[in-house]
C-alpha cells in the first residue's frame, strides 16, 4: 500500500511532527521479518542462491542416504534449516495463498507427511528428533523467544499506552479460556480439555509460547510424551491462524462498507482520541546487531533459562518456564538490567525468531507430529468448532472492550484480538496485511509479546487440571 493511500485512511489529518513517526513504521512493518516471513523475491532458498542450495541439501541428503550422516547438533541445524528453507520458499511461491498460511502449514505438516509414506531417511528422522529433544534445541528457541519477548517490551509504552491496551488483551484471553471451557463442557468435550488443547495453544501468540512448550508441560503432567500432545496443539494453532487471517479480511470488508456504529472502524486509526503518535509506538527493531551483542544476549537467556529450572526444581508448584517469565519480568519491570544488555537480549531472540522458525517447524514435524493423531484432530467436527469459536469470542471480546475503552472496534478486534490467535510473527504479517492494517504491527508485536509471555504463565497454573487417562 503507498503511502498516499495510508494517509488517506487516516480519520484526522496527521500532525507534521508525527508524520515521520507514520512513515518509518509503515516502511518497516512491510519490510520481511525473517525467512518465514512472505518474500517476493524467489531466487534464493534459505537465504541462498538456488545453485548453492541445491549443493548443500545434496551434500546432506546423500550422507543420509549412505548411512554417513552424523549425530550432533550441526547435522540437526543442517537438516532442519534446509528443509524448513525449501517448504517455506515454496510456500511462498503462491501468492494469495501465502498471505493464509501456506508456508507455515507446509513447514508443520510436510516432513510428518514424508514420514508417514515412508520417504523419509531414518538417519534424518534420528538426527533431528536428538536434535529437537536430546540435544535441547526446544529449549534454545523457547528461552529465546521468553526472554527477548519481555525484556523487549518498551517500558514507557507499557506505563503510558499499556494499562489501557491490556484491558482488552487480557479480556480477550481470560474470556476466551473461560467460554472456550464452557462450550467444551456443554457438548460433552470437557472443560479443562477444551481450555488446554484448544483455547491455551491458540490463544499463546504463537508456536514459540504455545504448542512447543505447552506439550513439554502436559507431558511432564501426565507422564506420556510430547508426541501425545503435538498433533492436537499443532493443529489447533494453525486452523486457528486460518481463520484469523479469513476474519481480518471480512472486517477490513465491513469497516470499508459502512461506519455500523460511532468507533466501528477507524480505518487504521487504533484510538478513537486524538494524541501524538509517538507515545502511542514501539520503537523499531534494529535490523543488525554485533557478535558482542549476540553473545550477550545469549549468556543471559541461558541464565535466565537455568534459574528457571533452578526456582522449579525447588518450588515445583510452577513449571521451570513460569519462573523464566517472573525472572525476566521482575528485570525488565524494575529496570534490574542494564540497557544494553535488555537489547542484546530482546536482539538475540529477534534473531533466533527470525532466522530458526522454519528449522523449529520442521523438528517439530519430524519429532512429534503423528499424522493419525492430526487427520483424528481434524475429523473431529467438535474441536473445529471449538477452534474457530475460540477465535471469534478472542476478537468479538477485544473489539466490545477496546471500544468501551476508546479504541476502535475493528481495530481492537484485530490487535490485540486475532493478532492472539494467529501463528505469532508470520501470522501477524498475514493477519494484518489482510486487514490491510500492517502500520499496526508494533501494537501486534506488543500483543505476542506479553500477552504471549501471560497465557503461557496461566497455562502452567492450569496444567494440573488436565485430564490425566
């Protein structure tokens, strides 16, 4: 969209001093991400030229074959970061299909197809499930993702613009759990069932704060493997993305139709009040960071990830990932940290965001997925309706509360509501891009982050009322 068409969404005409503030992030929230993120440009896989690509994906393939493919780590990046690169450049060939998933779903349920034919190589299918579980590259993504999560939430927009946005983001959650719950019991689903296989892993903001770390503490709970879990989780996070994306689409429709009532859409304009934009924004993301930087970031997410083990190993009334959440909340919350070191941080996890997705997808893929499990998940008519009813109450609730706060409806509707719903990252892009709303993505950011960072903390204070047999 360019900038003149923005600008003549906007409801009021924008202060000069603000007009700078519009336009970086308008050129920033359409600039990708990361190499899951849709990319126009489809000459290069993973990051590489095609030629070189094809080389190195060879070069593995045929130590796999052969028998002569490592264990360890690097054979485990190698696989997982190669083939995720391929599903998602693939993915991303069709262009409307794209904006709905498309690269996400290939990543998730793709290497678990192959396997289920039985093409893919043992050898693989060995490397990366050590890889993704032995090895602790679950871990390494999830304490990634924890700590530059919170320690990356601007605290001056929290004190300013924070209190008023969380009231929505937090209805929506609560509400989504609780009717999500309400409904599974009424139809004979159960209560703490529907909450915890459908409402907790749709609602998490992602996959990174959602189906992988929630299978590990439903696991733990039951006794059973992730593998139990997996399926049921994967495939609730991205139908539900589904349908966030598809309801984005239908309220950008409406919102352009007709104004239903005073505050309906705003037409891009989140607040129905006037205010400078500046205090109402995230800083941008740094697109490039030191080695120092890194190395910082992650010394103090290892940290950070071994006191929560530590607090959980002796207090096991929470899960180990819960007392990462308050560790690094009390840092950020009290400014505990030095500057630099929020930012090495909060870069660190931007970097493991933007780069392992793909690879994450596919380890989980190959690691836990059960295709059986998954077609059972889908062909139950129960859980599809909880899924898509747990996305309609997440963004009917922000809206209604948003608006009584001042917000816009459909605004409120799509961020924090659906932004809740989707995928997380890749989702927010298609999310918002369908609402044609993508200057949005700091509030949708701020969104994942916290409100991500709190349903994964209910849902270790939910997790011993999961059915266990």
């Amino acid at each position: 969209m360019s900038k003149t068409n923005q600008e003549a969404q906007l409801p009021r005409p924008v202060q000069d001093e603000d007009q700078d503030v519009l336009q970086r992030l308008n050129e920033k929230a359409q600039l990708p991400k990361g190499s899951h993120h849709s990319n126009p440009r489809h000459f290069a896989i993973a990051g590489m030229p095609i030629w070189l690509y094809v080389i190195m994906a060879a070069v593995v393939l045929i130590a796999a074959v052969t028998g002569n493919l490592p264990g360890g780590m690097l054979p485990g990046f190698a696989v997982s970061m190669l083939l995720g690169g391929l599903l998602i450049w693939f993915g991303n060939l069709f262009p409307v299909v794209r904006d709905f998933g498309l690269p996400t779903i290939l990543c998730t349920f793709i290497p678990a197809l192959v396997i289920f034919y039985g093409f893919m190589p043992e050898a693989i299918i060995t490397v990366v499930t050590d890889f993704v579980t032995t090895h602790g590259f679950l871990d390494f993504f999830v304490a990634a993702v924890i700590a530059g999560s919170i320690l990356g939430a601007p605290r001056a927009l929290l004190i300013k613009a924070g209190p008023r946005f969380a009231i929505p983001l937090l209805a929506c959650i609560l509400l989504a759990f609780t009717l999500t719950g309400v409904v599974g019991a009424a139809t004979g689903y159960g209560f703490w069932t529907s909450v915890l296989t459908v409402a907790a892993p749709v609602m998490a903001g992602g996959l990174g704060l959602g189906a992988v770390p929630m299978s590990e503490m439903y696991a733990a709970r039951t006794g059973q493997d992730s593998s139990a879990f997996m399926g049921d989780l994967m495939s609730a996070v991205v139908v539900a993305n589904i349908f966030c994306i598809l309801f984005a689409g239908i309220l950008n429709g409406l919102g352009k139709r007709k104004q239903l009532f005073v505050g309906f859409s705003g037409n891009g304009e989140l607040m129905r009040f006037k205010g400078k934009s500046k205090e109402l924004v995230t800083p941008p993301k740094r697109t490039v960071a030191s080695f120092l930087t890194l190395g910082k970031g992650l010394a103090l997410t290892a940290v950070l990830f071994v006191l929560g083990e530590l607090l959980g190993a002796y207090f096991e009334i929470l899960h180990p990932y819960a007392w990462m959440i308050i560790a690094a909340s009390a840092l950020k919350i009290f400014g505990l940290l030095p500057k630099d070191l929020e930012e090495a941080t909060t870069d660190w996890g931007e970097m493991i965001t933007a780069v392992m997705v793909p690879a994450l997808l596919v380890g989980v893929s190959i690691s836990f997925i059960d295709i059986n499990e998954v077609l059972a998940s889908l062909g139950d008519p129960m859980f599809m309706v909880l899924v898509v009813f747990t996305v309609m109450v997440a963004g009917a609730v922000a809206g209604l509360v948003g608006w009584l706060l001042k917000f816009n409806f459909v605004e409120a509707a799509i961020t924090p509501g659906l932004v809740m719903a989707d995928t997380g990252g890749s989702g927010d892009v298609s999310v918002l891009s369908a609402a044609e709303r993508m200057h949005l993505m700091p509030f949708a950011a701020l969104s994942t982050r916290i409100g991500g960072a709190f349903v994964l903390f209910l849902t270790t204070l939910l997790v011993p009322f999961l059915p266990v047999g």
